[in-house]
C-alpha cells in the first residue's frame, strides 16, 4: 500500500469544474473550513504568561570602592531586572559618578539631608518607584556582589511559593578582597561563622528569622501589606537599628514565610578591622535585643529566646572555666580527667564541619577550625560583644549604632553629622 502525503483542502489541486453551481458550493466548503479553523485556534490558545517585573533598589553610602561591582553584577544577570535603582544616600565620595557610568541602565537618586540612614534612602526608592508597577523588589547593599544566576534562581524560587514573602541569598564572604594576612584571618573566621549559621537554617527547613539586605527578594505585596497595616511610609521601621529583622519579624507575623535560597549565592562586605567588626556586632546584638524586649514572647521570638539563652550559657560556661582553672591550680585542686578531652574535640569535629560548607573552602579554612584556637578565641569575642550589648540595654544606653559602624569602618563623617544635626 502507498502512503500519500496529507495535502489541506485548500493546498489540493482543483479538479476541472464540471459546472458553475459545483465551483460555488467548493468555495463556499472552503470558506466553512477557514472559518471552523480559526474558531478552533480561538478556544485551544495558550495561555498568555506574565513575566513577573523586578525592580533592584541598592541603597549605597560612600560605596565607591564596590558600587562599580554591585552594578556590574546585576547587569550581567542571567535574568535581567527591569529597573535598577541606586540610592546615593548623602554620598560625599565618588559613589554617584560611578554608579552613573553605566549611563540608562541605572537609575540614580541622591538623597539630601536623610536622617533615616539606609530605611531612609530605601524608603526614597518605595516611593519613587518600587511601590509603582512592580512585582517583585530585590533588596542589595552597596558592596554586595551577587552571583550570575542569583535573581533568576530567586525568582524561580519566589514563583513557586506563593506563601513566601521574601527570599534571601546565601551570602558569605570573599577573602580576596582582604590586604593583610590578619584582615584575611577576620575574613575566614566570619566565613566560618556564617556557614555555621547557614547550616542552623537549612536545619530549620531554610526559615529564617532575617531576610538580611545584604540580597533579598522580596515580594511587593507582602511589603505593601506591612505599610497598610503599620500605617508607615515604607516597609522599613526608621526606629529600628536592625530593620532587616523587624520587616522580617511583621511579615512572619502576617503570615508570610520568610526563606532562604536552595542556591542563590551573594557575596557581601566583610569587617576588615577588629574595630569595625566590633562596632557592627554591637549594633546588630543591641538591635536585637530591643527588637526582643519590645516584642511578645510568641511563634515569632521563641527560637530567638533560645539564641539568647544559648549564648548565655556559653559565656558562663566558658567564664567558670577561666575562674576556677586558676583557682585550682592556684590551691593544688586541679586534678586532671581524659573525660575533659571530649568537649574540645566534639567542638573542633563540628567546627571542621561547618568549614567544609564555606563555598570556596582552603585547607587553611579547614585547619583553622580543626584546630579550634582561632575559632574559639573569636567565639570569645562574639560573646563578649553580646555580653556588653546586653549590659548597654540594661542600664538604658542609647547610642547610634550606624554611625559608631562607619566612624569604626573610617568612612567619612557627612552622614553621622546629618544625623546629629551638625549639617541641615
């Protein structure tokens, strides 16, 4: 049997018309066909899909040695955003000239005598633009590298939970950037410390309790939400010194889920000095522990609690260790146990752990914690940054935690002065 190709009636070669009736009636059949063929085509289309549209806002202080990078890395975005909007917030370097090098593809606002600080210069983009037309809202800060497939992988994620009101990036911290081998050192200890982080939320089935504006994704209309019902003039609490944990917290407490990326990777700005590192815990554990004090003990601050008492623990621990070895030794008590060999050795096995999780991990990361000396001594001061913040709270201290962060980063003074009211 042959197979002849299927020919449509409007393609077949006409037979020769035996009459005029008989050559109506084929085009009238030919009509009849054209018309049940388009109706067809009408009721089976496709769906039309929405491409959901991103707005990044990067508010940036005197950011001119990585705002270049920031806005580089999001140009090169495996999924473009449709606006890219860098807040020079009372910049007195070159920030804004260079963010404008990149010419239409950036949007660049200045703020003028802001006194909100970063919850100021992104309320500045809200206004302007975020909360006009766009769906999502990525949050970075100004010396915030991201990976090539960052947003995309966000996005992706984003659209898939629909119950999620913000996504953040796994961020770390790229130790190239340090100049010296004890800033380096700093660089790797804070690696270490953030994997260890990292890894208590992928325990908490990726759940966490900051969306940090290091990367965030966040959807607009759990933001907008946040504003109607706090009755603010954007997301952000002005009063807040940790404000990424605050709109965190408002979000968790309406329902949404706050997450963290499956693979999104960023890589945020590292404190390169003691001093610095210093001055940034503080302002992050004093945050905290007002934002705690503030709050009611519920679903949202339990596990924060728990922190809380965690560190507690540890500082005594370790502070009656440092008394009574001296004393005993002191009065010829100490006698020695093998049981005592335990601890440490269960404590540098899971710090080994937590550095085989550091993207990018050396055989220097990896001893640095198998040998637990480094690791703990910055646990030793992690603590006692906490213990101080602590005491601070208590006895009713209230100081400016960003500008102690930038007098300790030796970035200019223009902002704290704003802020003080030394310049209107």
């Amino acid at each position: 049997m042959e197979l002849a190709p299927y020919v449509q009636p409007s393609e077949r070669s006409p037979a020769a018309p035996a009459s005029k009736k008989q050559s109506v009636g084929s085009r009238l059949a030919q009509l009849y066909y054209g018309a049940s063929l388009a109706m067809h085509r009408a009721q089976n289309r496709p769906p039309k899909t929405k491409t959901a549209k991103i707005v990044v806002v990067v508010p940036a202080h005197n950011e001119e040695e990585s705002i270049g990078r920031v806005v580089q890395s999001l140009l090169d975005q495996t999924r473009r955003p449709d606006r890219i909007v860098v807040v020079a917030d009372n910049c007195t370097d070159r920030t804004v000239e260079i963010a404008r090098r990149f010419g239409r593809r950036v949007t660049v606002i200045e703020t003028v005598g802001n006194t909100d600080r970063k919850v100021g210069a992104l309320r500045t983009a809200w206004q302007q633009y975020v909360a006009y037309g766009f769906d999502y809202m990525l949050g970075v800060d100004g010396d915030t590298v991201l990976s090539p497939s960052s947003l995309a992988d966000l996005e992706t994620e984003l659209e898939a939970s629909p119950k999620v009101g913000g996504i953040m990036a796994r961020y770390t911290f790229d130790p190239t950037i340090a100049q010296t081998k004890w800033a380096g050192l700093l660089v790797r200890m804070q690696r270490i410390e953030f994997a260890s982080w990292t890894l208590d939320i992928l325990h908490r089935k990726r759940n966490t309790y900051v969306l940090g504006g290091q990367a965030t994704l966040f959807r607009v209309s759990a933001l907008q939400e946040v504003v109607d019902e706090e009755r603010r003039l954007s997301p952000w609490d002005p009063e807040a010194q940790v404000e990424d944990m605050e709109l965190t917290w408002a979000l968790s407490s309406r329902g949404w889920e706050t997450r963290v990326s499956s693979t999104a990777r960023a890589y945020a700005g590292p404190m390169l000095t003691v001093k610095s590192l210093w001055a940034q815990r503080r302002k992050w554990d004093e945050g905290m522990i007002r934002l705690l004090l503030g709050s009611k003990i519920g679903a949202t601050t339990v596990y924060h609690w728990r922190v809380q008492l965690k560190n507690a623990v540890n500082a005594v621990t370790r502070s009656m260790f440092m008394l009574l070895l001296p004393i005993s030794l002191f009065i010829g008590a100490f006698a020695w146990n093998w049981i005592w060999v335990a601890p440490p050795i269960m404590a540098a096995l899971l710090n080994f752990k937590n550095a085989r999780k550091v993207p990018g991990r050396t055989k220097l990361d990896l001893f640095l914690a198998g040998t637990l000396v480094c690791v703990e001594l910055y646990l030793w001061f992690r603590l006692l940054a906490w213990v101080t913040s602590w005491i601070t709270v208590v006895i009713g201290i209230r100081r400016d935690g960003w500008a102690r962060q930038y007098k300790a980063e030796g970035l200019p003074a223009g902002q704290t002065m704003i802020a003080q009211g030394e310049v209107v």
